[in-house]
C-alpha cells in the first residue's frame, strides 16, 4: 500500500489553487448535495477531511444551518476559507470534536482513501449523523474506477489509484455494520477545464494527492506527452470527467456502539 499523505509537507501549498472549484463545478455539486441530503431545512452540515474549505462555506449556504469543517492537517486549516455560519476544527475522521447526534449531513470528498481505520470512522460518523441523516462519499471505486484522461498520460497513477481507493462493497459494508444503509449511489459528469491546455495548466500544480506517489521521471514524462497532444491539438475541450457520489442514511433510531 502507498504510503500515506502528509498536506502539512507540500499540498497545503498548491491545494487552494490546483483544486478551486469553477462557479459550474460549485452550482453542480451543490444541487447534488441538496438532492441528495433530508428534505427539510435549516440542516447541520459536517465537511469531514474539509481541507481548505473548498465545500464548507457551500454546505452553510445550500443547507442554511452551522457547517463545521474538521481538518486534521493545520496548514490547510490555516487558508480554510471564512464564512459566518462555519466553524473549522481540528481532528480526523477517527476523532470527530463535535457531539453524538449534532449533524444532518456528514460530507466526505475525496477523503475516504486517506482514512485508516474506516470501522473507527464509520463508528464516528454514525455517532455524529442524527438519526434520518446522510452521508455523502464522493469517491473513486477500484471496481467503478472510471476513464480519467490524466491517467492515458501518467499511466502509474492508475496502477496506484487502483490500490489506494477502496472496492464499493468494502465501503458499504463497513457503513453498515455502524448502521447506515445505501440511500443512493449517483455518477456525476463534471468540466474540469474548457480544454487541455487549461487542463494541463491545473495539473502541473500537483494538488492530486496521487502525484506523491509518482517518480520524478514517471511525471517528467506524462508533462512531456501532455505537452505533445497540446501542441498537436490532439484533444478537443471541455475536459470531462465522471465521479461517483455513494449516499448512506443512518437508521432510525440506531444508537452507535
């Protein structure tokens, strides 16, 4: 297995501008999220793994109620950004700072492949959701990995991917040994960039957390090839992508143990 991330070493320097969200890319997920959460309205929202606040400010807005953004590593927290109904707090998806049964949603993007112990997690989060809230997994699964362009170029980060991110099955089945069910599970088409030079641009920032995986050489190569096919007008834009958006509903009236 890989070895783990530390964004306190090099991503909270390129995170905020490798990953900042387009308005497109923020109206998309933010109607998922609403599709997806309980119905009724003002909600409590907990962005777990929230790193620079891309999402936390939007979970108080679309939800009306207090977010709380818990971050394990400082130097994201650090430029998290402010917004007066968000609180960012240290801790992690195994130690959640916040009391049994104080949210209605629980958001983890792009998260879930960086936590460790994930029967701890889900105990945690169960603990936390109210009974009738949700949980919304935006993930990669190694049995639903999709096409992703950057990977024709850096063909490893594939390889690695396919080891870091977990079967659906693993994660649905640890979720329900804490009592949640699967509510539902939605692919989502997102633009991640009007067109490959633009694409590319993002990627040379290295706020994939997959390129501190990769050799020196390994991703010296894959800039070279996406030079090429730059230059040679080889992909037409916009730059789309599918991601995976897994929703699970805390029983009613399970009480975690």
């Amino acid at each position: 297995m890989p070895k783990r991330i530390d964004y306190d070493e090099r991503q909270h320097a390129v995170y905020s501008e490798g990953r900042a969200l387009s308005d497109e890319l923020a109206r998309l997920w933010s109607g998922a999220f609403a599709r997806w959460a309980p119905a009724h309205r003002p909600l409590a929202a907990l962005d777990l793994g929230s790193g620079t606040g891309r999402f936390t400010p939007i979970l108080a807005e679309v939800f009306g109620g207090p977010a709380y953004g818990v971050e394990p590593s400082e130097r994201m927290r650090r430029q998290a950004a402010p917004h007066p109904n968000v609180r960012y707090l240290p801790g992690s998806a195994e130690a959640i700072p916040l009391p049994d049964r104080s949210c209605d949603v629980v958001l983890m993007f792009l998260v879930l492949h960086h936590v460790t112990d994930r029967r701890r997690a889900a105990a945690e989060i169960a603990r936390v959701l109210r009974p009738g809230g949700r949980l919304l997994i935006r993930s990669a699964f190694t049995d639903r990995m999709p096409d992703l362009l950057w990977h024709h170029y850096f063909p490893a980060a594939r390889r690695i991917e396919l080891q870091v991110f977990p079967k659906l099955t693993d994660v649905t089945d640890v979720f329900e040994e804490a009592g949640m069910t699967v509510a539902g599970l939605e692919r989502v088409r997102e633009t991640m960039a009007p067109d490959l030079a633009a694409y590319t641009r993002r990627l040379r920032l290295r706020a994939i957390s997959t390129f501190e995986h990769l050799t020196e050489d390994e991703i010296e190569r894959g800039f070279a090839a996406l030079d090429r096919a730059v230059a040679a007008h080889d992909v037409p834009g916009p730059i789309t992508g599918d991601s995976d958006l897994l929703v699970l509903e805390h029983h009613q009236g399970h009480s975690p143990s």
